[in-house]
C-alpha cells in the first residue's frame, strides 16, 4: 500500500532530510505520517504530518487521534504500521518507531482504520 504523503513527495532524499531536521529539531520525539485507509468510512485528519513524543503508548496517540476526529464514544479505531501491522496499546512511540520507521525516509508511516488490518 502506498501512502499519499510518497506520492506527493516523490523526492525521498527531501523526504529524508524533512525527517532529519525534525529529528534534530524535536530528538525526544518521532516524526508519523499518518493517513486514512482508503477503505475506512470515517471522516479523516486534515493533517498527515505528526511529532509525538517517543514516551507516548499508542493508546495515548489513538486517544489523540480520535479526539481530533470527534469520534462518539465506542467507534473503533484501528493504527496499523505501513498500512499492514497492528499496532498494539501499551507499545511507546519509540518501539514502535524503531521497528517500522520507513528506511528509505526515516519517517514511521501509519494508517488508521475504523476495522482491524490483518498484515
């Protein structure tokens, strides 16, 4: 699955070198591209582009993200690394940054989805 922040900015050495100031920008936190599943009938996220802090769980980043959406209480939401792995709650930002960071770019691209992705 391709993302469309890859296709918008086919450059990957810019892409990598976005990736490397903000790292040096921001060093206690990860930069995430994130995007909606093509197949996912929620609304989306205006932005794509996230710095969240390596101590975050995906718990706390899925709170994040769907207090941004508004979503009502009990409407799922599912994160999934490059479009194909789940993401597990009390997995920090960083494990998971340093388990599925694109190595083309550095940046860890994920995907959420209002059903559960099986990679």
């Amino acid at each position: 699955m391709e993302f469309q922040f890859k296709i918008q900015n086919p450059d990957k050495e810019k892409r990598k070198e976005q990736c490397r100031l903000l790292l040096i920008k921001d060093p206690d936190k990860v930069p995430i591209i994130l995007e909606k599943d093509p197949q996912c009938h929620l609304a989306g996220i205006k932005k794509t582009r996230h710095l969240i802090k390596k101590d975050f769980t995906v718990n706390k980043f899925l709170y994040i993200i769907k207090k941004m959406m508004k979503l009502p209480p009990g409407e799922a939401l599912f994160l999934s690394a490059k479009g194909k792995y789940n993401l597990i709650g009390e997995s920090t930002i960083a494990n998971v940054y340093n388990t599925y960071k694109d190595k083309e770019d550095g940046f860890l691209y994920i995907m959420y989805s209002s059903v559960l992705v099986y990679g």
